[in-house]
C-alpha cells in the first residue's frame, strides 16, 4: 500500500474483546481525522498478526456514519488476536510502519498488548525510526496497574449484576427443585468480574449469598461448608466463582483435562462451575445447577455501560492528543477525580510498567469472611456500571 504522507497513523486491537473495544477504536480514529498534521488512518486488521501477514485497510475511506456507530458496535470491528510477538518481529512491524509513513502506533488492549507496543516502541529506537508508541487500555479482567479502572469492565460488571441478581430470583423461587445456583465468570487472576456480582444485592435474600475471589483461594471442604451454611438459613443459596478458581495449594478446581494456555503462557481454566455443582450434589445430597455465560458476558452490547462506552472513546482519543505532543512508549490511564460525584481525566503510565502486571482486587475490597464484597468496593464499582440497576420487589 504505496502512501506519501510522512505522519500517518496506524492502529490495531488487540485480546479479548469487550463492549466497548470499538468505542476506544472510534476515539483513536476520528480524532486522528480531525488532525492537520496525520495523514492516513490505517487499520491493522486482527492485530500484530493481520499487520506481519500485510492487512491493512485505509480507515479514512470509510463512511464517517459507519466510524460513528462504532461507538455502539460490539466486538473487535478489525479483528483481534492473541499473538506473542516472536524473534525479529518487532524490527518487522517497525519496518512495515516505515514503509506505510507511519509515525503514530496506537494498540488498543491488556497487559500482553502492552508488552507488545513496548517491544515494538524498544525496536523503533534501536532502528533509528521515530514512531511514536501510546497503548490504548482495554480489559474486562480490570487487572492494569497505575489506571483507576480498565474501558470494558464497567460494561461486564453490569452484565454479571444484573445476570447474578435474575438468577437469584429464579433460584429463590425454585428452591424446592434446584436450591443452588453456581455462577461461573470470568477474570482471569483477578477477583474484579465475580466481585460486580454483588452491585445488584440490596438484602440477604438478594443474590448472590456467596462469592469466591482468586485472591482468597480455598479447600473444597471450606466451600461446601460456606454452601451449608447458607443453604440451612435461607433454603436456597446462588454462588458465584471465577472460571479460574483454585484451591489452597493453587490447584485447579476446574474439571480434570480443561487446563490450556494462550500464546502468551496464561493458562485458561474453565469447568470450575460444572464440578463444583457436582461436588454439592454429591457430598452435601443437594441439587445444584450451574450457569456460565461465556464470552457474552464481555461483549452483550444490550449491557454496556454508558459510562464504560464515553470513558472508552476518551482514552482514544487521548491517545492521538498525546502522540501528538510528543508522548511515546505510554499507555492512557484513568485517574479518578476527589470529591463528591464521580469524574474521571486521563493521564499516562509507562508500557514498560503495565507490561505482563497483574492488579488484583485489593483488600480493602473484601470482606473478611472473604466470600463477599465490602461496601467500600460498591463506592468503587456502582459509579462505572451506568444507570441504576432495577430493584426488585417481594410479596410480603
């Protein structure tokens, strides 16, 4: 793709996809259109690994009402992937980016994007090119360091709120058929996703009664304890685990043989639900029922947050303002406003430190039994969910 301009723009998304990925990619694009000094507006199509294979469109040739309604289009419009950059890659992608003009690199992703433009921004200083790097923050797992909170978490966190708090009331009303409800989410090393599953609980009644965190790992024996206990005080009990959950000694209480691991080493459980459900029945003589809502949970369009979907178009388009003024080598954070009311303004962190971290939910956030949330943790969260959650009533 033969291009003159000296100061064009390339883009790309990357990892899994959330409500509000396009929203972010939005941003990046039609602020860099608005801007006298960019040229083109590339798009690498499905990340690192469209752009090595050669796949780029001109974003600037699309029609400006299509670029608009990304802002409320799920998934990846470009297409993503998981793709650890291997030996000469990065001198590749820097050579590519030479050839196309490029001078502004934006990626739009998690802790392993990260590690990606940091490679590539490494690269582009020992060839002597001057592209300047930004990393555009997107995660559900809501696990970056430095940003109050991650674009695509406030839209899950809505999603298992609302989910968690329906499926409550179906248990409750079947507690004599099926009195327990395991909920399996997702989030990877971080308790942020299963913790949202408290924002919609206004009593005990309410779901969920139980939530287990990765940051609080525990026996099986512990877990059907916590089971019991409330099953005997309310008669039905809705407890929600991440797809990650591990015992004392870290080991997988996924079911045997779904262990796997990305490009980038993560290894991906799934099955902790369906054996947990097992277990109940199995050793406590219960019924128990499991739901897993999958990759829907990250990208249900119906449950995005309007607060997420604003938040993702700022870090866009903050990225572009900053590469810009001569920014490199940084990923766009937020950074929660003091004060009553909730606003948030962007600022920077270095790729080199976001790269291959993890955040964890902290302490404060959990309460000390350790399978429920602190009110603390609802000041946190409620702010990024959007509108209230509905309230449900109960016949008296």
């Amino acid at each position: 793709m033969a291009l003159t301009s000296t100061a064009n723009v390339l883009v790309g998304q990357s990892g899994g996809v959330t409500a509000v990925i396009n929203s972010s990619l939005a941003g990046v694009v039609q602020e860099a259109l608005r801007q006298p000094a960019i040229g083109s507006v590339l798009g690498m199509r499905y990340g690192i690994q469209g752009l090595l294979a050669d796949q780029v469109i001109d974003l600037g040739r699309q029609d400006p009402a299509v670029l608009e309604a990304l802002r409320g289009t799920p998934a990846a419009a470009l297409g993503t992937c998981r793709y650890k950059l291997q030996p000469a890659d990065a001198e590749r992608v820097v050579e590519t980016c030479r050839q196309l003009g490029v001078r502004y690199f934006f990626y739009i992703g998690g802790n392993d994007s990260a590690d990606t433009s940091h490679r590539i921004a490494l690269a582009a200083a020992d060839l002597g090119y001057d592209l300047r790097v930004i990393g555009v923050p997107k995660t559900i797992d809501n696990d970056l360091p430095f940003t109050d909170h991650c674009p695509g978490y406030g839209s899950i966190a809505r999603f298992v709120a609302m989910a968690v708090a329906d499926a409550g009331r179906d248990t409750e009303a079947n507690r004599f058929v099926d009195p327990i409800k395991i909920v399996e989410v997702m989030g990877r090393n971080a308790g942020w996703v299963a913790a949202a599953a408290a924002l919609g609980k206004h009593s005990q009644e309410d779901a969920p009664q139980l939530i287990f965190l990765p940051e609080r790992p525990v026996t099986v024996e512990r877990f059907l304890a916590e089971v019991r206990r409330v099953y005997d005080r309310l008669g039905f009990a809705v407890v929600v685990v991440p797809e990650t959950m591990r015992d004392e000694k870290g080991h997988p209480l996924a079911e045997e043989g779904a262990e796997r691991s990305d490009a980038f080493g993560h290894r991906r459980l799934a099955g902790a639900a369906n054996r947990l459900a097992n277990l109940i029945a199995d050793r406590l003589g219960i019924r128990a029922r499991w739901d897993k809502p999958g990759t829907i949970q990250r990208s249900l369009m119906a449950a995005a947050s309007p607060v997420d979907l604003d938040e993702a178009y700022l870090v866009g388009q903050m990225a572009v303002r900053h590469a810009l003024r001569g920014e490199h080598d940084q990923m766009v954070i937020l950074q929660r406003e003091e004060g009553p009311g909730y606003a948030c303004h962007t600022g920077l962190a270095p790729l080199a430190e976001i790269a291959n971290c993890e955040r964890r939910l902290p302490p404060e956030f959990i309460a000390p039994e350790g399978t429920m949330v602190t009110e603390a943790f609802r000041e946190y969260a409620l702010p990024l969910i959007g509108p209230p959650l509905t309230r449900y009533p109960r016949l008296s």
